[in-house]
C-alpha cells in the first residue's frame, strides 16, 4: 500500500514570550516525534516552500493553498480609514499576533491617525472579543455571514502573525480580494519565492509594522500598486490547473508502480 502525506503546518513555528524556551524545547520535542514517522510513508505533500526545503531528501510536491471563492474582479480602492485582519480568532497564533498589534502598534496608529479604525473578523470567545473592543475604535463582531463587504470597506488588512505554520492563506485571499496586506517577516518567507515582498509590507519589528500601516493610510496609490501586483501574483500561481498538476506529478508513479 502506497501512502502519501499532507505535511500541513510542518513547520510550526512557537512564538517568543515568558516561556520562550520551553517552547522551543516542545517544538524540537514535536518535530523529532514527526520526522521519526516520515520513514514509514512514500510521498508528501509540503503547503509552503519554507518546510519542503527543510526535507530535501524527500519525494515531495508543493500545494498551492488556494484562495477560497475570491471575487472576479479585486474590489476598486477605498479611502477608507479601516484596517482589517480575516481569520481565526481562538487560534492561539492568530489571537497572540491581534494582542501584540493591540498593545505594541495601534497606539501609535491611533496618534497619528486619529480616524483609523481595526475591524477584527473570526470566530472568537466573547471574552476575549469584548477585551479587544476596550481598544478605541477596534470592533471585533466575530462571524460575519458577508466577508467580501468586509474587504470592500478596508484599506488594506494586517497579519501580525509571529508564530504557527502552513501558509497563512488569509494573505493570499486579501490579495485575491485585492487588499495589500502587511505582515510579519514569519509569514512573509513562507511566500517568499513565489510572491517576494510583492502586495505586501513586510514589518521587521512593531515600530516598523505600526510605521508602514501608517504610510499606506496615507497613501492610497502606493496601497493600490501593491494589491494590483499582489493579485496578479496570486491568481498566476494558486490556481486549480496548478495544483492538480502538483498531485499529478507527484501521485502519477506511484499508482505505476501499484498497478505492476
């Protein structure tokens, strides 16, 4: 029996904080455990270029984790003050990432844009949406049943996302939905040979991450080129054609080899 295996969030990557080395010592704990069981399997699956060049050695294909049902056409600019982040909430990367932001850059966005406003969208408990409401100006409704009325009405979105794996695909739906994004230099490597820095603001610390969503409120052209090639970029390359031809590829000797 031939076996292939999804490797989705490989790479899980544990954020820095208090406990900062235990940690790291559960990640290379977990990652030990799992590359002991890779022997047992014939071919694998990798969702981002930063875990498969960890495993050169295996027989592995690249998924490109496509964005789910993105509008025909980006939706035109905004010179609207929201900025907005699409994910997850209870997902404790996700839910990390919006605390930081909270307390390490939207004050600093706030001062200098007095009308910026954060609208936080993902399932999330109702406590910890309603701490993150003290914050001025910031609404976190949880689910939302129109998702593309929430990109239509922001500016651009934010991924401060310093910690998990896989592909961060709410970076590659803002783009599908033509919204440049500004994250993390965590996230941005897992796309860094198929989009570069492309459609995206790439902070290197908090200062940096508040400075840049500072420049694009302010700048709505260069936010427009950003989200025109970011789109570009992503509907080139995570495409269905793409990603049967990954599986193909990939599967296509081993069912050879099962049928002789």
């Amino acid at each position: 029996m031939h076996s292939v295996v999804d490797l989705d969030d490989w790479g899980y990557h544990y954020g820095p904080g208090v406990l900062a080395l235990a940690a790291q010592f559960k990640s290379q704990y977990a990652a030990w455990l799992a590359k002991r069981q890779l022997k047992r399997f014939d071919a694998y699956f990798f969702v981002n270029r930063r875990d498969q060049a960890q495993h050169r050695e295996l027989k592995s294909a690249l998924l490109p984790n496509i964005p789910y049902t993105p509008p025909a056409q980006p939706f035109p600019q905004t010179n609207s003050p929201v900025l907005l982040f699409v994910g997850s909430l209870w997902y404790a990367p996700n839910r990390e990432g919006i605390d930081r932001f909270l307390t390490r850059c939207w004050p600093a966005i706030k001062s200098a844009h007095p009308e910026a406003r954060l609208l936080l969208v993902g399932a999330a408990p109702p406590a910890v949406r309603q701490a993150w409401e003290q914050y001025p100006d910031v609404s976190a409704p949880g689910f939302v049943d129109d998702l593309g009325e929430a990109y239509r009405n922001a500016a651009f979105t934010i991924a401060p996302i310093y910690s998990g794996g896989g592909t961060n695909i709410k970076i590659l739906e803002s783009l599908a939905y033509g919204r440049a994004c500004i994250t993390t230099l965590h996230s941005a490597e897992a796309f860094k040979e198929d989009l570069g820095s492309t459609g995206l603001g790439v902070a290197r610390d908090d200062r940096h991450f508040a400075e840049q969503c500072i420049a694009w409120l302010e700048d709505s052209d260069d936010r427009r080129r950003n989200a025109e090639a970011g789109r570009n970029k992503v509907t080139a390359r995570y495409t269905r054609p793409h990603f049967i031809e990954q599986v193909t590829q990939l599967c296509a000797p081993l069912l050879l080899m099962a049928q002789t």
